[in-house]
C-alpha cells in the first residue's frame, strides 16, 4: 500500500536528483553497454543492408532464372524440353586445368569455363575492356582472371594456351556474377568459348566437368509452371538444379550463419559490459543503504525507494544504448571492407531502423535485467538501518533469484535467435552460468580460505592485503566474478577462433611428403609422365590409378528404387554420385582401420570382392559389414561387399578415397592417374610445370604450397573478421575492469585516509592495495583462464572434433595483462587519495 | 482519540539472535504517552532505548508486545504500511542527521511534503528552513554543512509534514556543547509551537530534564519513570 500521492513525476524528480552527483559513476555504467550494443547495431545493420542487396540482385546472382547441371552430358531431352517452353538458353562445361602463357611460360591452375549462348541472362561480366563477354565467344579469344594477368605479367593481346588450343586474351575479368573473390582464389576463372572445347582435347577419361544449362523464361512466364509441371519432372532425373528463390535461399542462409555468428560475439561483448553494469550498481547501490533506510523512514515504501535507482539505471541504459546504436549505425560503414572478399554482391550501406531499434531495445532490457540482481534488495532495507546497523540477519527475499531467472532466459532467447538451435544457445547460456556458479564459488572459496589460513606471521602490509579479501564489505566476490566472467569470455573467443582456423588449415607437407599432386593422367601416359618427372629431378612419390564408376544398387535395391523411397534416410548425393575408386593392397598413412578386415587382394576370379568404405559414407549410405554394393563401372556391373570401414584423415594433403577397392579387380578397367610428387624450391615447381604443361596440355598440377598460402591468405581474412570483432570485447572488458576498480574508489577513499591518520606511510598504503588487487586480479584471471580452456576443450571435443592444443604463449599473456591491469587501475584510486591532507578527503567523502 | 494516549506500549519485548545465543534487548516494556507530551528516555549505552524508540516508530518489528501509534495498531501492518503512517504522523530526528547527500538543504526538507503530495512544497520547505535559520543555505548540499547546521535542516524536515509524534535519537549526541545547545532550544520551540507529542532518546540529563517526563532504561527494562514515581 505505498503512498498514491508521491507518483512517477516524484520518484523521477528524486532520480534526477540523486543523479546529479553521481553522473560520472553512472556515466560508467553506461560506457560498458556501448560497444557491445555498437557491435550488435553494426552487424544487424550491415546483415539487413546485405539481405536488401541479395533480394534485389537475386537474379544476377544466378545470372539466369534457371540453372540444371551435372557432372555428366546433358541430355537432349532437358534441351527439347526447355526449348517447347520458349525458354532462351545457354550452355556451359567448367572444370578445372591448366593455363600456359607462352610469353614467359608461366603454368597456374585455372577454372575453365567455356560458354556459348547469352550467359549471363541477368547481370553481366564486367571485363576491361569493358564488353569483351559480349561477343568473344565469336572468336577463339579467352577471358582471364585479373589477378591471373597480374600475377603473369599479361594482358589483352597476349596469348594463352589451354589444352591444345591458343587463345587471345580478349580482355582481364573484373567480375562475375555469383561469385565471390575468396571462390576464385584457389583456381581463378577464365572463359572461352564452347565450340572450342573439343578442339582442347581436355574432355577426356576422368575429367571431373561440371555440365550446365542456363535457362531465361519468357516473358510473363506463370511459375506455377515451374512448380506443377518441371520441378517434378527434373525431381525424376539425376541432374541438379536451383532456380533464383534457391538460390537466394541459400546464400540468404549463408550470410545469415555468417551474422548469426558475429551476432554472438557482440552479444559476448553486450554481456560482458552487463556484468559490468551489474558489478558498479552492486557497488553504487551498496552506498545507497542508509540513504535508503532514511527514505524508508520518512514513509518511501520498499517499491518507491527501488524505483528510484531503477529510474537512474533504465535512463543510463537507455541512454547508453542510444550511444551504441549510433557508433554502430557509423562503424557499419567499414564493414563491407572487412567482408568484401567474401561477398558475392556490393553493398550499399543505409540505416536500417529496425536494427537500430532492435540494439536499444536489447541494450535496455540487457542492462536493466542485470542491475536488477541488485536493485530489488532495496525493497528490502529495513527502516532500522538508519538508526543502527541491524543485528538480525537480511529476510530472505526471492526476487533477486528471479532477476537472475529473467537474466537466464534473456541469454537463452537471444543466443536461439542467432544460433537457430535450441541445443547450442542451451549449451551457451548454461555455459555462462556455469561460468558465473564456478567463480564465485572460487570467491567464496577464497575469502574463506584468507580468513581460515590466515597467515599471521606475515609482515603487515601483506596481512592487510589479504585481510581485506574477506574483510566486512570486501569486494572478492564482486571483482573475481566481473573481471573472471570477462577474461573466460574473451580468452575462450579466441581459443574458438584458433580452433576454426586449425580445423581448416590443412596439414602442410614436411620433409619427404609430397607437396605436387599431377592429375587427369591417361594410362597411356603415364611412363612418360614419370620420365619427364624424374629428368625433372623430382621423386616419384606415388602413382594412383583412378577408376569412375556409379552405385547401381544397395543391399539388392536399386538406386532408383532407393531415390523415391525417402523413408530409407540414404542421402541423395550417395546415389547419384560418380564415384572415384582407387585399388590398393594397404591402408595410407591418413587411413585407420574402423571395423572389419581389410582385402589387400582378390585372389581368384569369381571370388566376393570386399571394398572398404570411408566412416562419414557408411552412415550416409546406411550400411554395414557384409552388405552388398553393386557398381556400374562403365557399363560392367560389378557386385561388391563392405569388407572394411575406414576412417580418413581429410586434412592430410594426398589422394583419399571414400570407397577403395583390393587388388585384383580393376586392374583392366578404364582409368586415368594421379602423381604425387616432391619439389625443393617455387623454381624447381616452375620449371616442372612448364615442361609439363607443354608436353602434356591435358594434365592438371595442383602446387600444395600453393594452396596452402591461398587458404592462410583466406584464413588471415576471416581471423581478421573474428578478430575486429573481439575488439569489442575486449575493450568493453577493459572498461568494466576500470569500472569495476574504480567504483569502489570511495570505500578505498576512507580505509587508506583512516590508515594515514593512524600513521601508516605512503608506501605502506600503496602496497596493501597492490597486494589485494595482485590477488584480486590473479584470482580472477586464473580463474577466468580456467574455464576458457574447459569450454575451449569442450567446444574442441564436440563441435569442432578434435582435441584443443592452445597456444603456450597466449594464456600466461592473458594472466599477466589482466592482472597487471587489475592492479594498475586499482594504485591509480588510492593515488589521488594519498597526495592530500586526510581531512580534506574525509569531507569528501562525508 | 483526543484523550486517548498517542503512544501505547504493552509488554513489549525484543529479542536478537547472534551466532547461537539469544540476546534479549527489550524485556515486557509496557508505557503510555499522552498527547502533547515531552517524555525522554535515558540509560547507559546498551539499556534498549534505541531499540525501544525504533520499535515505537514502526521501525523494527518486536519478538512480542504490540505497539500503538495514534490509534493505530502496528504490529499487523506491513512495512508499506507502516511507511504510510510514519508519513502521516511521524517525524524523525537522528543523530547522525542522515541528510540525503545527493540533495540539497531544501530538497531534504522537501521530501516529506512531497510524499505527502503536498502542492507548496517548495514554499513550505523555505519556510521551514527560515525557521530554524538556514533560509539562506536553501541551495546547500550537506556536506557544505556544518554539524550543526545539518541537524537543523534535520529538524525543519522532521517537523515538514506536521507529525503529531517526533521522535529525536540522540540528536546533539554529535554535537559540540554550544551547538547542541542551540539544537536543543530549536527543537522544544519547535515543538511547543507545533504542539507536537516529542519523544527523545538522550544521554544528556540536563537536555532530559527539560521534558516533562523522564523514563530511564536499564538492561532493557523500565527502570524508573518520573511520571509514575511523581505520582506515586
């Protein structure tokens, strides 16, 4: 029953004037939120700005309305089919080969593309000079990947050979529609015309060539045409395809994972600065006690008196997620610099209100269900206080508990919201309270542990030390938990980062291990090969004899059977897959022996065939030891048994294979070849590539070396993004250190000035709180350091299947910064205290 | 309600525990206060005479005994609710002024008329503060305050929302002699021409020996009453 007449303009004009004097410690409040709200607001702005850009650009991203393709010729049936829809068409056949440039017998890698009709529909190929894709296909000129020409010191006019054809360079490509930067890095595209592919002579045994057809409806084109009658028909057919709400879907889905991540991490920084604000209000409102009890006193209801505080937080919250908003709406304008090797469309950066919104809104709730934890003790503070310090202890009060509850819950919807997955934001939000259980367990565990093990023979500025962690009113609990929920927060952000990068790095080759894979080798070239290899001075390391072959049928079923029977749960890709079958009597190095018993040969004809299958594939095939695989081997069917399941280390640089037949089956089968091999020096790879690629123009050398700079080169670029966005963390982190040390400057202010009063020195007082916060901050970041690596190791085990091996250097780094920070901010307080006469800070203070 | 005591107190009794004993502060105190009266409680530190203003304020809630304060019965209400009354009729002097820091001199004074929804609050509040002569340090924060004026903006506050009870803890025990002279003679003018019940817990006899009545506390029980001893 509070008093009615003392309304909200009271409670609001009493706000303000408690405020007043307080404005630079709520003015620290609010510097915590700003970065992680400025981080939320960037994200969602630029991930709003980038969905415009896609929707409004679908088309030019597929560069067509319709696009099938196939790792096999198309038939003329599509092409008939298409054509009596009035559909105008274009054709295309990529794969990957070499490019040889005769002017300085440079070698490199490519994706041939070779087009005919008006490919792109939508959209265009800007090339310098501009134009050039619009008619080269009339000549035998070649479009070439910028950084190719740069890279090879060519231009248009020059020639390039691919295949057994030369080309002019018609011009240098900017941009292709559909394509990103980072896709064309391993193998750089170049475009020559399609009439000319089979002059090349590169359609050969074991060329992986990707088939597709482009297809423009007409206008005024009904879709529902599409959807009744030709989605169905090509849902019959083995070939693929995506028209443009696919493929907008996808790359929407894409990016989106892409935001919903760096969501995460700003939201890392959000909690960070949260546990902030509820650190310093904790603080802040432990020194609004008595003001409390004499507002109690004087007839303020429980409800009012909190309501008050709540007011002054819900205006800094407010006003410092206004402030965050708008550092994020002005930071989005450099975050097409940092993404722009990994977008396929150029983003126009506007301000995009519902984020803007939608980061206030956040930043208030966030920083409000915090300070809560703290503000409802208030309702609680007896009258009594004012007069005497209360020998009964505190009622028991449930509120702050469903503060907390309401914390939990705003965690889990919003980490749901960026994760799409119930299990991970559960697996994220517990994460933290475990955090959160675990360090202050350790406070307690800490304070207890000072008073009980109390070192009483120690001098007496460490005595004061550490007395004060478990002194009436210490901070031990406050301080670990903010600054260790800080360092776990961060430390593990970066554990995560190198785990990503690890996962994808491929392991680089040492000494002795091949660095040069030769493939598309035909049989009939294959001692040549190994000559030309050998007078090059390179070892022969291995040769891999390569059969295609396609699945007919499971466990007597057959894959058409299986295709139209979704109950089986058998993935798509298994059945309409080429397969690529290797035959050997031994496991690799990169293999190990799962289950069942390896066939090294196939003694006599008419003996069962027992072939080894890889782990991943066994699940998706849905099969067992013993059941039967029949493969069509180019038109001879072939009945086989799983004798074998392997596991394949995939980062290993050298030929895997998901299937691996024993010897003495496909020894006469149709093949083609790879060979690895070994260089010493770019020089040796140089020359060898020229050699080749001259003598055999159809062969393709992959440069391990080569790739693997590639991938750290696009590696660097996406640490870099993870990274720009851990500097939110890391300075919001900051500030709540400083926040958090600084806060308690006024408790600091009259235990240091009685201390001078009684005679201690300057000195002794700055040590005493040196040595609390060396302890203070050592224990926190130890701590802090301690769950980083079990959420490290955790997120290693289960997300990322490995094991986590952090880097030595980087945790004693996080010890060390943290700590000296702790206690650097902390002597800078007592400074200001200890250079004047004790009774002018008293009155201070008073 | 006139002739009706403004304080009754019957057996009333606190207990506290601490650690694993229990500490009896209070024992079966039982008193009436009449209307307009000056009564002052007095004992040697640790006698129950804070405890025993705190309890008749609405303060503290009481291990047994009831209390009522101008005919209402405080142990059945809530806090809120007492709050309300402490609003309504109570006003409060402590010892260590509690001024609100963060106001200033007249905004203190302003609280409780505000929380009375009182519309001239800003006017009253001066006048108040003219009163007891700190008219001109309206716009003064406490601590540009000097003990004593502090306490006496302590009083116009304590006097704003016309309580007919005060209750004054200790209220010169942090001042100097001439200071708290001067304090003293403020708050029974005060009271004299407000009329208002005044309640005061003291350790000065001379400060005691102005009320009318004077209750002497000893190991938390009622030791002797001048009231009940002049009549007897």
């Amino acid at each position: 029953m509070a008093d009615k007449k003392a309304g909200i303009v009271w409670l609001v004009k009493m706000a303000w004037r408690d405020s007043r004097r307080n404005a630079a410690r709520l003015l620290l409040f609010m510097s915590s939120i700003v970065l992680g709200i400025a981080a939320l607001v960037a994200i969602n702005s630029f991930g709003d700005n980038l969905s415009d850009e896609i929707d409004g650009e679908a088309k030019a991203l597929l560069g067509a309305d319709l696009e099938i393709s196939s790792r096999t010729p198309i038939s003329d049936a599509v092409r008939e089919r298409f054509d009596s829809l009035g559909f105008e068409m274009a054709e295309e056949m990529s794969f990957a080969s070499m490019i040889y440039f005769p002017k300085n017998g440079g070698t490199r890698l490519i994706n041939v593309r070779a087009v005919e009709g008006n490919f792109p529909f939508y959209g265009e190929i800007i090339t310098e000079p501009a134009g050039e894709a619009n008619d080269f296909t009339e000549e035998q000129k070649a479009l070439v990947d910028q950084t190719l020409l740069l890279q090879f010191d060519a231009s248009a006019g020059d020639s390039v050979k691919i295949g057994e054809v030369t080309f002019h360079i018609g011009g240098s490509v900017l941009e292709v529609p559909g394509q990103s930067a980072i896709t064309t890095t391993v193998a750089p595209p170049v475009f020559i015309p399609l009439r000319l592919m089979e002059e090349t002579g590169l359609n050969q045994l074991g060329s992986r060539i990707n088939y597709k057809i482009y297809a423009k409806y007409p206008e005024e084109f009904d879709n529902t045409v599409f959807e009744d009658y030709l989605s169905p028909w090509l849902e019959t057919t083995e070939l693929s395809y995506d028209d443009v709400a696919e493929r907008k879907e996808e790359i929407g889905d894409a990016y989106s994972d892409l935001t919903g991540f760096l969501n995460l991490t700003a939201f890392v920084a959000l909690i960070l600065g949260c546990i902030g604000v509820a650190g310093s209000v904790h603080i802040y409102l432990k020194e609004k006690t008595t003001a409390v009890a004499v507002l109690r006193v004087l007839g303020t209801s429980g409800q009012q008196a909190m309501a008050i505080f709540l007011i002054q937080v819900l205006a800094m919250a407010l006003l410092g997620s206004v402030l965050g908003a708008a550092l994020g709406a002005a930071i989005q304008y450099f975050l097409p610099a940092l993404f722009d090797d990994f977008l396929l469309v150029d983003v126009a950066i506007g301000l995009s209100w519902p984020s803007i919104l939608e980061g206030i809104l956040t930043g208030v709730i966030a920083a409000v269900l915090f300070a809560l934890l703290s503000l409802v003790r208030l309702r609680k503070i007896s009258p009594l206080r004012a007069i005497r310090t209360s020998l009964e202890p505190a009622a028991k009060d449930r509120a702050p508990w469903l503060a907390g509850g309401g914390i939990f819950v705003f965690i889990l919807l919003f980490s749901r919201l960026q994760l799409d997955e119930w299990s991970s934001a559960l697996t994220f939000s517990f994460g933290i309270l475990m955090a959160f259980a675990l360090l202050a367990g350790l406070a307690r565990l800490a304070t207890y542990s000072a008073k009980r093990f109390f070192p009483s023979r120690s001098p007496f500025v460490w005595r004061q030390g550490l007395a004060n962690l478990y002194r009436p009113n210490n901070q031990t609990l406050i301080l670990v938990v903010t600054i260790g929920l800080g360092t776990a927060l961060i430390t593990t952000l970066f554990i995560s980062q190198e785990l990503l990068v690890d996962k994808v790095k491929l392991t680089s080759a040492p000494e002795s291990r091949p660095n040069m894979v030769l493939f598309d080798i035909q049989s009939n070239q294959m001692s040549e090969v190994r000559e030309v290899t050998q007078q090059s001075g390179l070892p022969v390391i291995s040769e891999v004899p390569i059969v295609t072959m396609r699945l007919e049928a499971i466990k007597g079923r057959s894959v058409n059977e299986l295709r139209s029977d979704t109950a089986t749960g058998i993935r798509d890709w298994v059945l309409s897959r080429e397969y690529r079958v290797s035959y050997r009597d031994s496991l690799s190095e990169s293999e190990t022996l799962l289950r069942g018993k390896w066939q090294d040969e196939v003694g006599r004809s008419g003996d069962s065939i027992f072939v080894s299958i890889e782990e991943g594939l066994r699940e998706d095939m849905k099969v067992n030891l013993g059941d039967e695989l029949i493969f069509n081997v180019q038109g001879a069917r072939l009945s086989t048994y799983v004798g074998s399941i392997r596991e394949v280390d995939w980062q290993r640089m050298q030929t895997n294979f998901l299937v691996m037949f024993p010897k003495g089956v496909l020894e006469n089968a149709p093949k083609f070849h790879v060979l690895l091999t070994r260089f010493e020096s770019p020089e040796q790879s140089a020359a060898f590539q020229q050699k080749l690629v001259k003598q055999f123009p159809n062969i393709s050398v992959i440069d391990l070396q080569l790739v693997l700079e590639t991938i750290d080169k696009v590696l660097s670029k996406v640490s870099f993004a993870i990274r720009f966005m851990a500097f939110f963390s890391i300075f919001t982190g900051l500030l709540v250190l400083t926040g958090s040390v600084l806060i308690s400057k006024y408790q600091r202010m009259q235990e240091s000035v009685l201390l001078r009063t009684l005679g201690a020195r300057r000195n002794q007082i700055l040590l005493i709180n040196a040595i609390e916060y060396f302890l203070l901050g050592s224990l926190a970041a130890l701590s802090g350091i301690v769950i980083a690596l079990i959420a490290g190791s955790l997120l290693a085990w289960l997300s990322f299947e490995t094991t986590l091996t952090p880097d030595i250097l980087v945790l004693p780094g996080v010890y060390l910064t943290i700590t000296l920070l702790t206690v650097l901010i902390g002597l800078s307080n007592s400074r200001g205290i200890l250079s004047k006469p004790p009774l002018e800070v008293l009155r201070k203070v008073m | 309600m006139k002739n009706e005591p403004i304080l009754r107190i019957r057996e009333l009794t606190k207990n506290y525990r601490s650690g694993s004993r229990d500490l009896t502060v209070l024992s079966q105190v039982s008193l009436d206060v009449e209307r307009g009266s000056t009564c002052a409680i007095v004992g040697p530190s640790g006698s129950g005479k804070t405890t025993l203003l705190g309890l008749s304020a609405g303060l503290d809630v009481p291990s047994s005994g009831s209390v009522t304060l101008n005919g209402i019965v405080l142990d059945k209400l809530s806090e809120d609710e007492k709050a309300q009354v402490r609003s309504a009729h109570v006003g409060f002097i402590f010892q260590s002024f509690n001024l609100l820091p963060t106001l200033t001199a007249l905004e203190n004074v302003m609280i409780p008329l505000e929380l009375k929804g009182e519309k001239k609050a800003r006017k009253k509040a001066k006048d108040l503060l003219e009163k007891v002569g700190l008219a001109d340090r309206a716009g003064h924060y406490p601590a540009q305050l000097s003990g004593g004026e502090q306490q006496r903006v302590s009083i116009a506050r304590a006097f704003a929302n016309e309580p007919s009870i005060l209750f004054a803890d200790e209220p010169t025990g942090n001042l100097d002699g001439e200071t708290g002279a001067t304090v003293e003679e403020l708050i029974f003018r005060l009271n004299t021409d407000a009329g208002t019940t005044l309640i005061l817990v003291t350790h000065d006899l001379d400060l005691a020996s102005r009320a009318g009545r004077v209750i002497h506390m000893k190991n938390g029980k009622l030791f002797s009453d001048s009231l009940v001893d002049s009549v007897a």
